[in-house]
C-alpha cells in the first residue's frame, strides 16, 4: 500500500492529499529512509513523522484498503512521541 493512502486510511493524517504534502516535503522517514508518497509499505515498517514540533514514530501493524473509524487505530502502534526544539 503506498503510503499517502496508508496514511488516510489509518487517519493519522486526514487527507491523502495532504498525507502526498507532508511526504513531498521530507517530513516523513520509513525505516530510517527518507519517504515519499509513492513509497510503498509492508507490515512491521516504522515510520518517523514529523508533525509541527513533534515527531512521532509509529510500527504499521496492517495494510487494508478500507476501515471503520473506531478500527482505524489498530493499522498502527505508537512507538514514542517526542517534542523537537
């Protein structure tokens, strides 16, 4: 699954054009690489995303094309939030 839609699906981000901006402009990192909208995602990936002044690391749990909301967060597990000066 390519990783804008990875990240719409699992609502971290709320729009998968929006999810392509935030990856367009290198503020993404899968597995220590740096990531683009395109790239795409297999189960167990961690992805470093930055967020303002906070960077959050998340382990994809699982890939499906389409959720409920309630279910949404269980495609991921946070890793570790951290504040970036």
């Amino acid at each position: 699954m390519r990783l804008d839609k990875f990240l719409k699906v699992s609502r971290l981000i709320k729009r998968r054009t929006l999810a392509k901006e935030v990856a367009d402009q290198g503020r993404i990192s899968v597995n220590g690489n740096q990531a683009k909208a395109s790239t795409v995602l297999a189960t167990g990936d961690e992805l470093v995303i930055r967020f303002g002044q906070k960077l959050v690391t998340v382990k994809v749990n699982d890939l499906r094309e389409t959720v409920r909301k309630d279910e949404a967060e269980t495609m991921y597990t946070i890793v570790k939030e951290e504040q970036v000066q």
